[in-house]
C-alpha cells in the first residue's frame, strides 16, 4: 500500500449506499485453499472484516477484532480477513494472523468482489451479512478514532459489538451504518 493511501485518514462507507437486497458471492478461497462460502449459510451472521498488513489504525483495532471474533464465533457467527492489499502475498497475510492472534480465515480480495457491492472503503472496516446475505451491518468497529490518530478519552460506542449483539438477540440493527475512519481501499487492485 502507498505511503499516501496508509497516512490518508478517510471516513469510510459515508455517502455509499446501503444495499437494500441481499448480496449473493462466488464461493471464495482462502489463503489456505480452502474453498469458503459467504455468507456461511449455517452461521446466524457473517462478519467480513476489510484490512491490510501495514494500516495502523486497522493494527490498532487488531486486539479488539480477535477479542469480538473469539467471543462472537463461539455464539454461531463466521469470521472472514477480507485484505485489500494484494501488493503482500499469503506469507505476509499468515504472519498478520499470527502476530495479532486472529483465529479466522484469510481471503485476498484483488477482483473487489466483496469491497464494491458492500460499499467498504476503508480498513478496518465490517460488514455482517445475515445468512441469505442481506447486509445487516457496515462501518466502524467502533468510535474511538474520530479521526486519524486521536483516540477518545472517554467512553466510545462499540458499534460492531452492539450490531452483532442485537442480532442474536434476533432485533433489528439499530445503527446499521456507522463511518469507519482508516486507511483507504483503492478502487483497482495496486498490482
């Protein structure tokens, strides 16, 4: 990724809109090989985290991305590393894993096959999808970056933890877009 595109600070998802009908994908395969559907039809929500290697506000939020995926996987939701940066090969992408202990499968998104139809424009960002792929989430994780660099002080909202809670509570998302502030996806692979 460019020096300029992992300094820029953008607000992710604002002005995009929020698809409406469910989104269907190709099957896609991990860094792994393995053949992944999505959304997983047998999961009561997908989470598709959008990320790179090197943007250290995705790195920052790292901690707490494994912290929900632990905590939410063993409720019954499936977790999948969606990376925008196709510049790293899966070496790179598996030490990511490694170091920031994320226990969910990798899959490289050099087409925008996932990026485009879900609106995500920076990293980190998340979307939960519902088992026939009706978007039921997109944005931040949550807002303790209210713009780049500049963590709250005090309380912030966990909007990411609130949307997948409200979902296995079997209520509707109460802030189904929240703006995302990261590292910005470009439109077209970098290779």
């Amino acid at each position: 990724m460019s020096a300029a595109l992992l300094l820029a600070a953008v607000i992710g998802s604002q002005g995009k809109p929020f698809p409406a009908e469910p989104l269907t994908f190709e099957p896609a395969t991990d860094i792994e090989g393995q053949t992944r559907a999505i959304p997983d039809p047998k999961a009561k929500a997908t989470v598709l985290l959008f990320m790179t290697v090197d943007c250290p506000i995705n790195n920052r939020y790292a901690p707490e991305i494994a912290r929900i995926a632990a905590e939410f996987g063993k409720k019954g939701a499936a977790f999948y590393r969606i990376y925008v940066d196709t510049t790293v090969g899966a070496k790179a992408i598996e030490a990511h894993g490694k170091e920031y202990k994320f226990e969910f499968p990798a899959i490289v998104d050099a087409e925008r096959r996932f990026v485009r139809p879900i609106g995500a424009s920076v990293t980190p960002e998340a979307a939960v999808l519902d088992p026939k792929g009706k978007l039921l989430y997109r944005g931040r994780i949550d807002d303790r970056y209210v713009e780049h660099g500049n963590p709250k002080t005090r309380e912030y909202r966990q909007d990411l933890r609130i949307a997948l809670r409200e979902i296995f509570a079997g209520k509707p998302v109460s802030v189904p877009q929240a703006p995302a502030i990261g590292c910005g996806i470009p439109e077209r692979d970098p290779r």
